[in-house]
C-alpha cells in the first residue's frame, strides 16, 4: 500500500474517513512548545499534537519517545483553562506519524502494554496468535520507502518491542512480505538452530520450515514464527 496515493492533505482519507498520518490539519505545528490540545478521546484523557518539547539549544521540536501501546503516557502538559487542564502531569495521548497516528486503545496512567491491548480485540486471524487484526501486510511510505510491517486492523502497537510496527523484529521484503525475526548478533548468540529446531521453539509454520537450511535468522518473541533462509 502506497499511502501517498490515497491520503488527503491531513492525512486522512474516507470509508469512514480516518488517519494514516499525524492529523496535519488540526493544529500549529510551528508552535515551538509541547503540541496544543486537539481533541478528547472517549475516555476523557485529552489528544495532544506530535510534539512533546521545544529543545532551545538545537532549535528542533521533540516528539515524545516513551508512549505506550495506546500512544499515551503521563507527563505535563499544556494549561487549558478551556477544558479545565491546569497543566499538571497527566496521562494523555498524543498523535504521531507512526501508527496507531491517534489512540491505539484507551489507557491508564500506568502505561499499557501490547499484550493488554490486544486482549481489547478478541477476534483473530490466520497470522496472529494474540487475536488482534487481520493478516500482517508490508506498507511503504515516502517516509518509509523500504517498507514496514502492519497487522491491518489492530491498533494495538509497542515501538519498543512491537512487531507490527516500525521497528527491527519485522523484517520487510518487497517481494515476499513481511517476516517476524531478529538478526542474530552479539546479544542474541543463540541464534545458531535450524528451522526444524526453531519449529519446535518457536512454534514455526510447518510450511516455512521443514528441511530448510537456517543461516543468520532467528525467530524471538514474534508469535508468528516463519523461519527465513539466505
């Protein structure tokens, strides 16, 4: 998918309209502070713009780097007497050009983790054992033009740890999709299995795996699995 091709200028497109992007439109992203109050989610909790602070030194704006699965953490934020914000620490969410773009579940102040979230979302599907979305499909982007990996329809994401999201546990191929592994390196040495081991491990899909050679890759705490060969 080739968001570039089908997004409006915020971001957004229809059926029913939502966001693939941070909501570009709904509000001053020159402001050189904590991003305003834009919306409040059903919770209660307030949806703030992209950014978390204003670095003087470097002139730069600085995205918040410690969300939870639900894009909220509790810090401070800004007064509003408006809505009654007296700009204290509280649990807020905020948008960002990743997904979940708005609020992946509606959260605690003590942070949400993946596993939490995906409970939210009983159904499942062929590719996930969390019971979250609908299949694990690669998304390029301008700003990703290598491609990432996204279980359509959970919004349940952890930059941290996540394997759905933008991160090094999902391996993109153009031409073959999208794979759940980590590259073997100094601090994951126990790499060194077959994929008729890792099956065992791992729980692989038996269509990956049997009687293929295993170099470089392993499969760590992805839930899915597939076993890769070079």
């Amino acid at each position: 998918i080739v968001h570039s091709l089908m997004l409006d200028t915020c971001g957004g497109h229809a059926t029913p309209y939502h966001y693939h992007n941070d909501l570009a439109c709904d509000y001053d992203h020159t402001v050189a502070d904590h991003s305003p109050l834009i919306g409040i989610a059903l919770d209660g909790y307030g949806i703030y713009g992209l950014y978390e602070s204003y670095d003087a030194d470097t002139s730069t704006q600085v995205k918040p780097d410690d969300l939870d699965t639900c894009n909220g953490h509790a810090k401070a934020v800004p007064a509003n007497t408006t809505y009654g914000v007296d700009g204290a620490s509280v649990y807020h969410y905020h948008t960002t050009s990743w997904a979940p773009y708005t609020i992946g579940c509606f959260g605690v102040p003590e942070g949400v983790d993946q596993d939490s979230c995906k409970e939210l979302y009983p159904y499942s599907d062929s590719g996930s054992t969390g019971g979250c979305g609908d299949g694990i499909y690669g998304i390029t982007t301008p700003e990703t033009p290598g491609g990432y990996c996204y279980d359509t329809d959970c919004p349940c994401f952890d930059r941290s740890t996540d394997r759905y999201g933008r991160n090094t546990d999902m391996a993109f191929n153009g031409t073959d999709g999208c794979a759940c592994m980590n590259k073997c390196d100094e601090t994951n040495s126990g790499c060194k299995k077959t994929c008729d081991e890792l099956v065992t491990i791992y729980s692989c899909e038996e269509y990956y795996a049997p009687g293929m050679a295993y170099e470089g890759w392993c499969d760590k705490e992805c839930g899915y699995g597939a076993c890769a060969v070079n």
